[in-house]
C-alpha cells in the first residue's frame, strides 16, 4: 500500500509528489499524458520559449539603434520550435530526475478513484491511505466556435505549428491571448485579437489595460474590444486561435456515490485543500480560483504537507500575476478599483520608464510602475507594472506587500543604481510623500 497517490502530473501534482517522499511517504504518481502537465508541455515554458525568440527577432530588427549592423535577418521557425521541444525534454528530465531520486513511483495511465482509498489505473488497482487529485485544466471550447484543425485552434494546438501564419485572429483578450498576440505579431503575423469585454486583460488595473492596448495598436495589432464573434469573417484568417479560459479536468474522475462534490466544474475543497472525504485532497487548477503554475505549486506542497506534515490554511491574498507580451506586465496585490471596492481610503503613485536610465539603456522605457497603499496606515496594498522585466521586479513588491511593508520602508532601502528595479524605489518615493 503506498501512503499516498496523487493523480497528474504537473505543478500541483509533481510538487505534491515530491514533498511528500520528502516527508517520508510512500509515492506514487500517476499521469495518463506526459510528466509535467499543462505547464510544461503545453503553457507556461512552451509559451515562453515562443516568447523569447519574438523579443530577441524584434530586438535584433532595431540593433541599428545600438550602433550593431545585423543585415538579412529572417526567423526559422522550424529552429524555434525544435529548440521548444528539447527544452521541454530536458525540463522533463530534470523532473523524472528529482521523482526517481526521492523514489516516487510513476505510474502511466488514466485514474479512477473507485473509494476513499482504491485508485484503478486502467486494469490495475492501487491502495493508498491518501489521495491527491491534481488534474489540472485545459483549454475552453466555445459551443458557438469549435476547435477545427488546422484553422480553429486551441492555445495548445497553436504550440504544434509548422509555420508562422500570415494571419491571425485571436478570440479572447486574457493573458494568454495577449500573449500569443505579442509573440506572432512579433514573427510577422497580421494580428487581430477581439475581447468581448470591455477591455483586453480585464482582470488587470485599467491603466495596464489601456496601455497594453495602445501599444497593441502601435505594433501594428488590430484590437477590438466589445467584440461579436458573428460580425468577423473566420475564413478572412488563415488561422483563428480561441483562448476564452480553461476548462477544469474533473470529469468522471471518481465513483459518484463518494462525497466529493463539485461546483462549476471545479472540486471543492476547505481551506486545508480537503475534499468532503477526509483522506482525499485536491489541488491546482481543478480546484478552480486563480489558475496558475506557481499558485498550483504552493498547494500541491500545501496539500502534503497538510496531509504528513502540520495543518495549515491556504493562504491566497498575495499572489502575483504576469503576462508575458512585450512589454510584460505583472500584478500582486489589490488593485485600484479593488482597493476602492473593499472600502480602503488609498492613495497612488506611478513612476514612468521613460525617466530610468536603465530602460532607456536597454531602449524598453514603454510602461510604469504603479504602487497602491493605504493612505492613513502607508501600508501597501498592491502594485502593477507594464515594462521591461515586470515579471522579475514583482517579486520585490510581492514580498513587500507579504511582510506588511510600508512605502517609507521601500523608499528607505537603497536600490542598486542603474537598474531597473530603481522605479519601485521612485514609485514609493512618490508615494510616501517624504
């Protein structure tokens, strides 16, 4: 019998996995896809090699501007994608690595949880005293717009490519959306991308929004927001990507008569990742709530360590948020109009690239720092960046925001100089008032 079973493979469930066998269980892993999950093979690192290769092309078509002569410049996209697909196996190995070293168990094969502690994987049965779900998601499918190979594709089938589309309409103005529009607007792409809300990434600050969408329009991006799907003509593109959320694998995963219950699609869970069955947990986007690697990660850990190490409730009220276009934008924190709907007196500061030595170095002075605090206590409460390396300095501030910092206490540390982590210095600067 093993102490625990934990079903998928990737954030959650492989960090589960491991901390568990560190804890000293008995492991077993089980994965009917490849090891790694959706971020590995079809998101996050795949997303972000594509990523890479659109900034260093465009980089390198303005070099001029760094007294650097680069003539014939042209993109092999069969090279980025063969380089896409040895990084992910090289990650994977580093992941079978750490598995086999702790001696988890990898078990190949779709899962069924037949009772509180009997897992069938295809014709075996497995016993564990605990059980970890962690299947993750995958993309959403509109009723009205269905994936169609090689025109209608999914934010994973879009991955698989064999060359740059000439056209691209993409439905869904999200970070995945806006991200895939920086990468092949970047490659040469005639890029449209419509959003049916207001505005594009609407789950970000409003001044982010509208300057992702203004520098959308300069690079050449067609946006439409407030969008109909119906008044678009798909055949006009040569390729339609569909990125409208994601879609929760919990389907027919256990027997019905066992208490775990679901709720739109996602498995509920209490506050220590617990399902209505007291030996089985879940984690990462199948519990549904903010749908990212690094959110996954912490609670896969969480839910072995609540499993064979102390309880301790899932802490969510300091995550932060990136999106890889160029510029990147990152998040953590309240945002304005959030801070403003929970009753919170604030007050805001913006610094603006365009006055950092650093990014005018590097030629990315596009964006701002945004900070929000408390304005009686100066305590923050969150921040928003569009600009170079967003995703790098939001780390800073969300460990600020974490520890209960202050803006004098931002401004009070020395920043090192030139850099571009000096805007949050200015940014809390402007903010304190000191």
């Amino acid at each position: 019998m093993f102490n625990l079973v934990v079903i998928g493979s990737g954030w959650a469930g492989y960090n589960a996995a491991l901390r568990a066998s560190e804890l000293g269980a008995r492991v077993a892993l089980v994965e009917k896809d490849e090891i790694g999950g959706t971020c590995l093979n079809r998101g996050c690192i795949p997303t972000k090699t594509l990523v890479n290769s659109a900034r260093l092309f465009k980089e390198i078509k303005h070099y001029n501007d760094f007294g650097i002569e680069v003539k014939d410049c042209s993109v092999d996209f069969t090279k980025v994608q063969v380089r896409r697909k040895q990084i992910i196996s090289d990650l994977q190995k580093g992941i079978l690595f750490q598995l086999n070293r702790q001696k988890v168990e990898i078990i190949k094969g779709k899962a069924r949880i037949v009772s509180s502690r009997i897992v069938e994987v295809d014709s075996r049965v497995i016993e564990a005293k605990f059980i970890i779900i962690a299947t993750g998601s995958g993309p959403a499918e509109l009723s009205s717009l269905p994936f169609k190979p090689n025109h209608i594709l999914s934010s994973s089938e879009i991955l698989e490519l064999d060359s740059i589309p000439k056209s691209l309409l993409i439905v869904g103005g999200g970070a995945i959306g806006c991200e895939f529009a920086s990468i092949f607007s970047a490659l040469g792409s005639g890029v449209a991308i419509i959003e049916a809300l207001e505005r594009l990434l609407p789950a970000e600050d409003e001044e982010i929004s509208k300057k992702i969408e203004m520098v959308f329009k300069k690079n050449g991006i067609k946006v439409t927001t407030k969008a109909k799907i119906e008044d678009f003509n798909l055949q006009q593109f040569e390729k339609v990507l569909v990125c409208v959320g994601r879609a929760l694998n919990t389907e027919g995963l256990w027997d019905e008569k066992m208490p775990i219950k679901r709720e739109r699609g996602r498995i509920v869970v209490n506050e220590f990742l617990k399902t209505g069955v007291d030996n089985i947990y879940a984690a990462g986007d199948c519990i549904g709530g903010k749908l990212l690697a690094h959110v996954a990660s912490y609670e896969g850990t969480l839910a072995a360590e609540n499993i064979f190490g102390k309880k301790q409730a899932a802490d969510y009220s300091v995550i932060p948020s990136c999106t890889f276009t160029n510029p990147e934008i990152a998040s953590v924190g309240l945002s304005e109009k959030a801070a403003v709907a929970a009753g919170k007196k604030i007050k805001t500061a913006k610094f603006s690239f365009l006055a950092s030595g650093m990014a005018r170095i590097l030629e990315e002075s596009d964006g701002f720092i945004k900070l929000i605090a408390d304005e009686t206590t100066d305590d923050l409460l969150g921040a928003a960046i569009i600009g170079p390396k967003a995703t790098e300095l939001i780390s800073s501030l969300t460990l600020a925001i974490r520890n209960k910092l202050k803006s004098r206490d931002v401004y009070g540390t020395i920043f090192a100089h030139p850099s571009l982590s000096e805007g949050i210095f200015e940014a809390a600067k402007n903010l304190s008032g000191l």
